[in-house]
C-alpha cells in the first residue's frame, strides 16, 4: 500500500513540474524578440517611464506587447501615446520580429528621424500608425513591400519637420490596403497621386488633407477602383479642379470634405446618387450656380458646410432640400448669395444644432419660429438684410444657446430690460444693430459670456458699474462707434481674462486706468482721453497691439518698453506728444507697425530704430523731426511697405540706400528740406516694377507676424487713411497692395528726372510737384503704364511733353503746370480728357485744350513719337490682376478672418468698411490750375472735380 502510494505522489510531482515547464514554456516570449525590443528601449527616453512593464523575462506581457499563443511571437507593438522621446536612429533589431502584424508609434517625439527602412521588412504587417510622432524626411518606398499592409496612418499635424512623399508609386502595389491617412504630409512633388490610389480596390477610407497637393485635374481619371469608398477627405490643397465625375458613383461615400481645395464650376445634379453620405463639407472653394435641388434626396445627412463659395438659390426651395434630413445637426451656407426669407423652412429644422446662413442676401423679418429650435446652440445670422425688431420672444425656448450674432442687420433690439434669458451665451455679436441708447441690462445675467460685440449700436451715457465685473470669463469687449461718454473705471482690472479691448470711436474722458495683465488688444483711439500715457503699458508681457490714436495725450513718450517683447503695433498718430522717438520704443524687436504721425515729436530719428528689422509700416508724418535721412535704413529696413516721413524738417540728400528696400510700396517724403538730386536708384524699388501676389505673397514672407487677436491672419490690421474732398474713408491692406505710391514733392530737390524711373512699370501714383528739377520729361515716363496720377507741376522742366505720355492709358490725374515746357501738347487718348489747367503757366505750350493755337515752328517731329496705342501687357497685369487679385484674395483673407470674427467680433464692421470703400472710391479728375498739387481741396460743393489727398494712420475722430 505504502509502495503504490509512494509511486502514485512520485507520478503526481513529475507530472507537476512537467506541466509547470510546459505552461512557463508556452507564457515566456521568443529571446531574440526580447533583446530587439530592449534594445529599442535603450534608444529612446521614457519620461513617463511608461516601458517600466519592460525588465522580466517575459516580454509578452510587457505593456503595449502582444504575442502569438500559438508560435510565441511578437505580433503587436503598441506604444501610442507614450510620450517617448528619440535619441538617435530607432534600433534596427526591431527588424527581429519578423511576425509584427501591428505597428503603433503615434503621439511620441522622434525629433525629425526618418522613418527607418527596415520597417518594409515586415512582411506580415497588416497595421502601420506612425502619425504625430514627429517623424522627417522622406516616406521610405520599402513600405511599398508590405503586402499584406490594410492600415496606414502616417498623419503629420503638429508635426515639424514633417515628412514627405515624393511618388505614390510604392502605394499603387498595397491592394489590400483599406485605410491611408497621408494628412499634412508634404506631397507637393507627387504628381501620380491620384492615378496610383485610383488603382486601389479595397480603400475605403481616405485622408490627404492640408498636404500641399499638386494642382491636378481630378477628372483626368475616369474610373476609379476604390469604389466602396466610404470617407474622401481632401482638404486644404490647391487643386484648381472641377467636380469629379467618378465622385457620384462612390455610392457607399459617407464623409466628403474637399473644402479649401480651389474648386470651381457647378455642384452637380448626380450628387443625389450618394444617398449614403453624412457629411458633406465644400467650404472655401470657388463652386457657383445654384444649390441643386438635387441634394433633397440626401436623407442621411448630419453636416452640410457649403460656407465661403458663390452659390445662390431662394428659400423657397429650402423646404423641400432640408424635408427628408431629420438627422442635420450642422447647417452652413454663409458667405454665399442665397436670397429670401427665413419664414416658411426654418422652423422645421428642429433637429438643427449648428446654423449659419451669414453674409447672404437673406431678408425680411426674422421669424419668431427661431425659438422654437430647441437644440440650437450657434446661431449666425450677420451681414444680410434683415429688418425688423427682435425680442426675447424670438429666443423663448432655445436654452441651449452659446454663439448668437446678428450683426450687421437693419435691426433693433427691443428686449425687456428685466427679461432672464433661459441659456448662457459664449458669444454675442449685435454690431450694427439698434440696441441703445441704453446699454442691454439683461446682458448682466450672462455670466459665462467671452466675447461680446456691441460696436455701433447706438449706446449712449455712461456705462453700468455692473460692466466690469459680471463675467469673470469675458476676453473680447468691443464698444466701438458709440457715443459713450465718462471714464474709464478703475474696476476695468479686475477682468482678469480679458485679452481684446475696443473703445474706439466714444466720448471718453480722463486717462487709461490700470488694465489686467491679460490685455493683448487695446484700441481707444478716437476719443477725448487725455493726460500721459501711462507707463505700466510699457510692462505689459502680453500685449500685440496699443491703438491710442486721435485723442489729446500729451507729454513725451514714456522710454520703457524693454519688455514688450510681444507688441507688433504701436498707433499713437493724432494726438499732443512732444520730446524725441523714446530709444526703447524703437528697439522692439517684435514691433511690426509704428505710426507716430501728427505729433509735435522732434529730434533725429533714433539709431536704435535698426533693431526694429521686422517693420512693415512706419509712419512719422506731421511732426517736427529733423536730421538726414539714415543711410542704414536701407540695409536694416528689409520689411519695410511704407515709409511716411511726410511734413517734417529732414534735410540733406535722399540717400541712394533708401531704394534698397525692394517690398516698398508707399513712399512719402514730401515737405521737407531735402536736397540734392533724384537718386539714379529709384528705379530699384521691385515692388513698384514687378506685379507681386499681394496678400499671398507677404504672408508667406513676413510667417513671423500672427495677429490673433485682430485677425487670423500674417500681417498685422493695417488702417490707411484717404480724404476726398469733404469725405473720409479708411483702407485697409487691400490699398496697399494695389496702390504704389512716390510723393517727393515740396521739397529743394534739383537736378533732373532720371531716367530710371521708367523701370517701375506698376507705379500708381507719382508726385515730384513743388521742387527745382530742371530738364526735359524723360520719355521713359511712359513706360509707367499703371500710372494713374502724375504732378510734376511746380519745376524747372522745359523741352516738349513726351508723346510716350499718351501711353499712360490709366492715368487720371495730370498736373504738369507752371514748368517752362513749350511745343505742342498731345491730342490724344488720355490727353484730350484734360483740362487747360493741367497745362497752365507754360507760356510756350500750344494746342487744345489751352487756347494758344500751335504755329509751324511750335509743331515738333510728330512722325517720331511712339504710337500710343500700343498698350503694354505688362501694364494690364500689374493693375488688373493686382485689382482682380486684390479684391479675391482679401475677402477671402477677411472670411478667415470670419473665424476670428465669430470668435472676436472685432474689427469685424471695420474690415467690411474698408473693403467696401475701396472699391467704391472713384478718383476723379481735377483741374490742376485750382487744385496746384495732390494736396488740393475741393473748389466748391457745385465742381465735378475732386482733388484728393492721401494720408495714412487712424482714421479722425467720429468716422
């Protein structure tokens, strides 16, 4: 018995140990395997020693390891989102696990590593996710070797470097392939992106957003494999394409975002053939024609954004486009040109969380109905014509809501002062509707509110002490263009959030009370605040933009501003300082537009003025500054747009230097005491001499400037100054790209006319007027075929008026009187619309329209002139496609901006104005005898001339 016992526990502890080695042999990883990834470990830093799982001898249950049960390899690797950093190449013993078929590195920080090659070795690969894991250099094509390869995720946002892709070649052979996400890589060089995806039979998901694509015809295919099809994202490249035809057979297609891709041309009637899609964004392209009908068939859409193109259609085809969508969430066709009313459609859009229908044609009333949108928590109705009165009737039920903006409507605000609103606002925006004159009491229950826009509203008096502290989340406050009056209280510092202030355009006395520490904005210009700027804005860290112009500060400028290493724009134009430029206020390194202009400012211009290498605008016109002109303004001014040095007292030569500025557009130095000749080397200003692509174009060369708290945009707000007549009128950046400007005029300039000039082919206005150049008219003057006004009026010139100056097709301002220029004067083309007072005080010119008849001897070689009619290609580019561009570009700049807008409703009335007076400025002609200079001034209320003047700054008080 004891034998057999003995034996059976023998049998029982073999078996034991047995099975214990067997299931320990099964659980441990394959050694190889485990020293690869050791050795990837000893490679990277692991701060949040998320790999701490990595030390036992079984590497299978390592965090973010997974292997076979069967063979004991390693076939998942799964380390997102660890927060690994490289240091140097990845280890290449990776290459050991030979059945990796799941590759995860996202969201880690390889610090601009290429991508390894040894990573196309995995043949068993069916799952790839490199993204945001800082990766550069080029995609290598090994990856192309991994046939079985379904996922590939190599997603770059936020990535810098990023990588690149230069061939789709290696993707065109991954048949099996049913996701790429290619987003923010760099594919500007691959050409055969589309041929090589058209190739792919299983892709049903597709991301190549914000990746630089080539501009490619997308119907140059016309089948595609990849017809299961189910997410198409190709946002933000330029493609310059139409609509593809293959698009409306991708019948599975739920999500279609080409938005941002330079499209044009119609929106098809075959977009009712996918009944599957959820989404559909066309945002920001150029499509026109009508809203198709076509789109009523779409009953599974959740998301419609057709923002920001040229299509247009009547609410009354509304009901029947949004009937069947019981699902939409989303509705977006502002910035478009659709027309009518809001009755009869809106309210049944019940289901509807997401509505902007801004900058259209809609008008009429605003239904009551809007209330009953229980889910509504944007809504954006500004920049239409709506009229009529709004009352807390129409928001009765909507207790959801965030964004409300009704701005820039015919619209009066009639709420119950004691009304309590049944939601919390995020966001108003009610500029230019009739709110006032009382400020809205019932805005202080609106405690959770950021940004509030009431500018030009019609507020009037004093504001509620209740103002200052009712929202401790508020960040934008925009007051602009009312008629408020008192002081600003000292509780403005306990705003703590606030970044964005505008009081522009009040009442306001007294001086600038302590401000929170937030402030990135401030903009009280046009007021009547006085007293010394105060030198604690001198300290603020976080400020970008100080706009005090048009008040009665006084004093010097405080010399403090070591610490402004964030401000890029400085405007304290229009007001009583006196003293020289403080050294401080020129050193900031960041600054980007200085105006100083109509001050008592005197002094040289300081040296530290070269630390400002950054400058776009500077503007110290109207003062009582003096000295020469630095030469190093040249070497150290690279940035420079315009220069305004107008009406001050430099002396001395114009220093050859100055022409080196090749970006200058806008150059003033008229009235001083400048002497000597025309520099030879006017003729090197570039930007006057070759058709650049404005607003494009600086963008990408001035990335440093990001003014997020006036627009989103690369170049700081700019405001340009123009009187007409009696009238003013602000600009905007759109003038300065399409106005280049040379005023020298009122000055001892002699010598004569160089003939360089003729080189600045897109030079709009020209005005040497008031000096003591002698000589003839240079032929090459007419060369200048963008030239629309010329004043050489107030010289020494003699000799005959080149017939070449009939080539000036635009030109529409001439002033070439009292000179000494003698001969007959052209009868030709522009020349005949001029007056005789173009000509006055030169007693030897003849012929019309001066009374004095042209005998033999006075009659020149005509035979030799140049034919006027020969109008120069050059010139029609530099001043139509610089108009045409101007006016695309800038609303487009102003509809990115629209994002800033609905987040800052800044500035949002003043960039419309601008662009708005822009285009309807029409200079006229004007009769150079009573209007002796640009400078004129209206003759009287009766004469159909207007002589003009350009100035630049912020716009007077009251406009």
């Amino acid at each position: 018995m004891s034998g057999r016992t003995n034996g059976l526990l023998t049998a029982l502890v073999l078996c034991y140990f047995t099975i214990s080695n067997i299931v320990g042999q099964a659980s441990s990883c394959i050694p190889e395997e485990r020293d690869a990834l050791l050795a990837f470990k000893a490679g990277v830093a692991d701060p949040g020693d998320k790999l701490r799982s990595w030390q036992h001898q079984d590497c299978c249950n390592w965090n973010g390891v997974a292997c076979s049960n069967k063979t004991l390899h390693v076939i998942r690797l799964d380390v997102s989102q660890y927060g690994l950093k490289g240091e140097g190449e990845i280890n290449s013993s990776l290459a050991a696990l030979t059945r990796l078929a799941y590759l995860d590195l996202s969201d880690n920080n390889f610090g601009g590593l290429a991508i390894p090659e040894f990573v196309g070795s995995f043949k068993k690969l069916r799952y790839l996710d490199l993204s945001r894991a800082y990766f550069g250099g080029k995609v290598p094509p090994q990856l192309g070797n991994l046939s079985t390869l379904e996922h590939i995720d190599l997603n770059s946002f936020g990535s810098s470097p990023t990588i690149r892709l230069d061939s789709f070649l290696w993707v065109s052979r991954l048949t099996l392939l049913t996701y790429l996400d290619l987003g923010w890589v760099y594919l500007a060089t691959s050409s055969d992106w589309l041929q090589a995806l058209s190739k792919l039979p299983s892709l049903k998901v597709l991301h190549l957003n914000d990746a630089f694509l080539p501009a490619t015809d997308l119907n140059s295919v016309s089948h595609v494999n990849f017809t299961d099809l189910t997410v198409l994202n190709l946002t933000n490249n330029e493609l310059n394409s139409c609509l593809p035809n293959w698009i409306w057979g991708l019948n599975s297609l739920s999500y279609l975002d080409l938005s941002g891709c330079q499209l044009s041309g119609l929106i098809p009637y075959k977009i009712e053939n996918l009944t599957s899609l959820e989404l559909l964004q066309l945002r920001n392209n150029h499509l026109n024609g009508e809203i198709p009908q076509a789109t009523r068939r779409l009953c599974s859409l959740k998301y419609i954004d057709l923002s920001m193109n040229s299509l247009y259609g009547h609410t009354a085809a509304m009901k029947n486009l949004f009937f069947c969508m019981k699902q939409l969430h989303f509705l977006n066709v502002g910035n478009n040109n659709v027309n009518g009313s809001l009755s009869g459609w809106l309210e049944d859009l019940t289901s509807v969380s997401y509505l902007d229908i801004s900058n259209n044609l809609f008008y009429g009333k605003v239904p009551e109905s809007i209330g009953k949108l229980p889910n509504l928590t944007y809504l954006d109705l500004s920049f239409n014509a709506f009229d009529g009165i709004i009352s807390e009737i129409h928001f009765g039920s909507v207790s959801s809501l965030e964004f409300l903006s009704l701005a820039s409507n015919n619209l009066k605000i009639a709420i119950e002062p004691k009304w309590m609103p049944p939601f919390q606002l995020r966001v108003l925006g009610l500029r230019a509707c009739q709110v006032g004159p009382y400020f809205p009491y019932w805005l202080r229950s609106q405690t959770k509110i950021e940004m509030v826009d009431l500018g030009s509203t019609d507020i009037a008096g004093t504001l509620p002490d209740w103002l200052w502290n009712f929202s401790s989340s508020i960040t934008s406050l925009d007051l602009s263009k009312n008629s408020i009056t008192g002081r600003l209280p000292t509780s403005l510092e306990q705003m703590k959030a606030l970044k964005v202030f505008n009081m522009r355009s009040n009442n306001l006395v007294g001086g600038i009370p302590r401000l929170p520490d937030s402030v990135q904005m401030l903009d009280l210009s046009g007021n009547r605040l006085s007293g010394r700027i105060p030198t604690y804005l001198c300290r603020m860290a976080l400020m970008e933009s100080i706009l005090l112009s048009s008040n009665s500060f006084s004093g010097v400028l405080p010399d403090c501003w070591h610490k402004a290493s964030q401000l890029q724009t400085i405007d304290f134009s229009r007001n009583k300082f006196h003293g020289e430029i403080p050294s401080t206020m020129v050193s900031i390194t960041s600054l980007a537009v200085l105006y100083l202009s109509d001050n008592g400012l005197t002094g040289n211009l300081p040296t530290s003025l070269k630390s400002c290498n950054r400058l776009i605008i500077l503007d110290l016109a109207h003062n009582n500054l003096s000295g020469e002109i630095p030469t190093w303004m040249g070497d150290s001014q690279q940035s420079l747009l315009v220069l305004l040095l107008r009406s001050n007292q430099f002396s001395g030569e114009i220093p050859e230097q100055l022409f080196q500025l090749h970006d200058l557009r806008l150059l003033d130095l008229a009235d001083n005491n400048l002497s000597g000749p025309v520099p030879l080397s006017l003729g090197s200003l570039t930007a006057m001499s070759v058709y650049q692509e404005g607003f494009k174009e600086y963008a990408f060369k001035f990335p440093q400037f990001k003014f997020t708290t006036v627009y989103d945009g690369p170049l700081p707000q700019v405001a340009v100054h123009i009187a007409t007549g009696s009238s003013d009128f602000d600009g905007g950046l759109l003038l300065l790209f399409n106005t280049n400007f040379i005023d020298l005029s009122g000055n001892q300039l002699t010598g004569e006319i160089p003939k360089e000039i003729g080189a600045l082919s897109c030079l709009v206005y020209l005005n040497l007027s008031g000096n003591h150049i002698s000589g003839i008219i240079p032929d090459e003057i007419g060369n200048l075929r963008s030239l629309e006004a010329l004043d050489l009026s107030q010289n020494g010139l003699s000799g005959p008026i080149p017939w070449s100056l009939a080539n000036l097709g635009y030109l529409e301002v001439l002033n070439l009187s009292y000179n000494y220029l003698s001969g007959r004067i052209p009868a030709e083309r522009q020349f005949v619309t001029f007056s005789d007072s173009s000509f006055l005080g030169n007693a030897n010119l003849c012929g019309p329209p001066l009374s004095r008849i042209c005998l033999q001897h006075n009659i020149k070689h005509e035979n030799n002139r140049k034919h006027w009619y020969n109008i120069d290609g050059g010139a029609y580019l530099c001043a139509m496609l610089g108009f045409a561009y101007g006016l695309s570009v800038v609303p487009a700049i102003l509809l990115f901006s629209a994002t800033a807008r609905k987040a800052y409703f800044q500035f949002t009335d003043s960039k419309l104005e601008e662009l708005r007076t822009v285009v309807e400025i029409k200079l006229n002609r004007f009769k150079a005898g009573r209007c002796r200079s640009m400078e004129a001034r209206r003759v009287s209320n009766q004469d159909s001339i207007t002589c003009y003047v350009l100035e630049f700054g912020s716009p007077a008080p009251g406009d």
